[in-house]
C-alpha cells in the first residue's frame, strides 16, 4: 500500500541516534577487536608456518583484506538502503557482523586443520567487510533524516559515538586477554572477545528492529523519487560529490594510525607493554565518548566545513610529532599525545563526516552515496598497517615514511573538503538538491519516466 503524507512517521531524533551508536558499537566492536588480534596474535595462530615478518604482514593482510569487500558490499547495501529503506538494512547489517565474528571465536587453528584455517579466517573477515559497508552510511542517513534541522551534525554524530565505544569495549575485553600466558591466550584467550559479541549483538539488536523508517525516505517513495538503480542516478547525476567523499574519507587513516600501527610499533619496537598500549587506546576513546558530540554541536553552529577541514589540517602536522613521541617508550608521553591528536584533533573529523557526507547528496541516493564514497576511501586506512610495515624504517626515525604517507591522506581530505557547499543551515528535505528547471533538469526527467 502506498504511503500518503498523512502517515508519514513521525521523527525520533533520540532513538535513532541511540540505534545508530549501539549499531556502530557492535559493528566497530566486532571490527576493531579483529585489528587488536591480528596486531597480537594471529601471526602464530592462523600463519605459523611463515617467518616473525613475514607471519605480520599476512595477519595485516587479512586485516585489510576486509577494505576490498567493503566498495562491493557498499553498492549492495546502498541500492537496498535507497530502494526499501535504511531501516531493514541496518538490522542485516548488524547480524552479518554478529554471526561472523561468533564464527571468527570457534575456528580451529593452522595446527589443527592446516591451510584451511587462515582461509576461513579470510572468508568471514569478508563477511565482516561487506557488513561494515552499510553499517556507518546507513546509521549517519538514518540519524540525519529524522533530526532537527539544527541539530543534524549532533545526533548523527552519535553515530560515531558508538565506533568509539566499540573500540573501547573491545579494548577493555583485551586487556585482561593479552595478560594471559602465552600458551592460555594462543590456545583459547584470544577466543573470548569474538565469542562475547554474541552479546552485545542481541542487545543492539532489540533496539534496532523497533526503529521506524525515517520520514524523509518514506516522502520520497510516496513521491515515486525512488530510484530504479540507486548506483547509476548516483554516477550520472552526483558523481561529484561522490568523488569528494572518497577524498574527504582519506582522513581514516588516523584511525588506524592509532588503533593497530602504533599499538604494533611501540609494543614491538619500544617496549612499551601490550597492557599499557591498550590502556592508551581506552583512556583516548572513553574521552572521544565526549569531545566527539561537542564537536558535533560545534558543527552544527558554525558550519561542518571549518570543523571537519580544521581537524584534517591538524592531522596532517602532527602525526610527525605524534610517531616521534611513540619512540620515546614513555607510558605518559604517548598517553598524552594520544589524547591529543586523536580524542581532540582526530575526533572532531570524526564527529563531523556522517552529516557533512550525508547531506552532499539527496535522500534517494544518499545511502549509496555515502556507503560506497566511504568505503572506497576507508581503503586506505585498511591497508595502512600492510603500508606501513613495508615502509618502516630502521631506527628512532623510522617512522618518517609512515607521518608522510598520514599527512599526504590528510591534506588531501582538507583539500576535497574544502569545495564543499556549507549544509548546516540546510533543511532536511533540500539537502543535496540543486535548483530545478523541469524542461531542463535531466535528473527530474529521469525520475518522472520521461527520457532524459
């Protein structure tokens, strides 16, 4: 039955913003912990065979491999995000993930069925990639289209809220794990944060199947301005846009900057202890937890493109102090620098993407939009590790290649940012639209069957 404007849902600002974080926190628990492992432990798990170096670069490896699936799972979800609606979606997407990573905790190692362990070790991280695809684009949709005008970077901000809480909650299961004996955490320590997603997959999950579809959505499919083939309206119509996301989406590379090379480099090369670098990474995203929503407030009043550019400049000049203090072994040197540059600087790109992306594009390409834009850029931030441990120098200054290729990322990021129109002032339902002249407008012909 068609849907009329008299029954429309009515916006639920606060709870979508509480679906997308507890969404984000299963889906980036899931992801992040399978980073923390592949730093750890899975070189002598799933790659036994193979030397110290080269056992590393096939655990990042597989840690990456996750960033290919992605782009293919973003065009997937995106034409069914845009077609039935961002709802339903997120809800697969949340148990793709769950089910995966439970999987992930019961397989058997390479000395118990050879080979075809880091191949089914590859194969549900795929599974992982292809959910994580939808997982942010869909959540940031969701929370734009069913807030306040005013308000829009705020709650979807929410929604890299709960990325940061998942990484905190994996961070803190790991760091009783990686205190385990050798022999305990290589024979079943390392199981127990992929089998405790279970959990917290169920809980997300009762809050998100009650989720109603959001007003903006359901208008443009009473209005027939859903699109046939999302991906194709996206490339001919918004593939500008689309190019600046991939651009913008560089800036991820921080993350994993923090999350997985450096807690790799100073644990290996500096003695700095497994225990003290994970603290580091708790202490850092427990206080994301609040800067990242004041900066959504920030952008929302003052634009998203001085928030998010500022934050990606900052990047770009200091990864080189930041590594550089790394080398210093100090337990409260890196602390401090951590919070810094990641729960300050980082965070404030961070809580500012899922709107500014958001809103570069119009509600019936804007979950393609934004999924597929992120993911080809979050490419990047996947193969990091695998970059960076090729690139490594030797000695207290080998980190130089590594800030570079950071800073690069960056200051492209600023670069795409910056011709972006502002969107703050922007109502909900014009964003990512431009003045149409029906004889004129191709786009308009398009949807409306007449040729273009």
């Amino acid at each position: 039955m068609t849907t009329t404007h008299h029954d429309l849902p009515a916006p639920a600002p606060r709870k979508a913003a509480l679906a997308s974080f507890m969404g984000s926190l299963v889906e980036y628990y899931d992801f992040f912990i399978f980073g923390t492992a592949s730093a750890l432990v899975f070189n002598k798990i799933f790659f036994p065979e193979f030397s110290s170096g080269a056992g590393t670069l096939a655990a990042f490896a597989t840690f990456g491999v996750a960033y290919v699936a992605r782009p293919v799972g973003a065009v997937i979800l995106g034409h069914f995000g845009d077609r039935i609606g961002r709802q339903r979606v997120l809800v697969f997407t949340l148990l793709l993930m769950g089910i995966a990573t439970f999987l992930i905790g019961c397989l058997p190692d390479y000395h118990t069925i050879g080979i075809a362990a880091p191949i089914a070790l590859v194969t549900l991280r795929l599974l992982q990639g292809l959910s994580a695809a939808g997982e942010q684009s869909g959540a940031s949709s969701l929370t734009v289209e069913h807030a306040d005008s005013g308000k829009r970077a705020f709650y979807a901000s929410w929604t890299l809220n709960g990325t940061q809480a998942g990484l905190l909650v994996g961070t803190l299961v790991f760091i009783p794990v990686a205190a385990l004996p050798e022999d305990i955490l290589l024979s079943w320590g390392w199981r127990i944060p992929f089998l405790f997603s279970a959990v917290v997959m169920i809980v997300a999950y009762l809050i998100r199947r009650s989720m109603p579809e959001t007003p903006v959505f359901e208008k443009v499919k009473d209005s027939d301005g859903v699109s046939d083939i999302p991906l194709l309206a996206l490339l001919r119509f918004h593939w500008r846009a689309l190019v600046r996301v991939i651009a913008c989406a560089l800036i991820s590379v921080m993350s994993t900057l923090f999350s997985t090379f450096a807690l790799k480099y100073a644990t290996d090369d500096f003695e700095v202890t497994k225990s003290s670098m994970l603290l580091v990474s708790v202490v850092a995203n427990l206080i994301m937890l609040f800067s990242q929503p004041l900066w959504g407030m920030a952008a929302d009043r003052i634009g998203r493109k001085p928030v998010f550019i500022g934050a990606a400049l900052g990047c770009a000049v200091l990864a080189f102090p930041y590594l550089f203090l790394i080398t210093t072994g100090s337990f409260w040197i890196i602390l401090i620098s951590t919070v810094i540059i990641q729960s300050v600087v980082y965070a404030a790109a961070n809580a500012t993407w899922p709107s500014f992306y958001s809103e570069m594009f119009p509600a019936r390409v804007r979950y393609s939009g934004v999924a597929i834009g992120t993911q080809i850029g979050f490419m990047s931030s996947g193969f990091l590790p695998l970059v960076a441990a090729a690139i490594l120098g030797e000695g207290r200054m080998g980190w130089v290649p590594v800030a570079i290729v950071v800073a690069v990322c960056s200051l492209i990021a600023a670069a795409a940012a910056s011709t972006a129109i502002e969107t703050n002032k922007t109502d909900t339902m014009l964003l990512g639209e431009k003045p149409r002249d029906p004889a004129t407008d191709a786009e308009h012909r398009v949807l409306n069957g007449s040729p273009a």
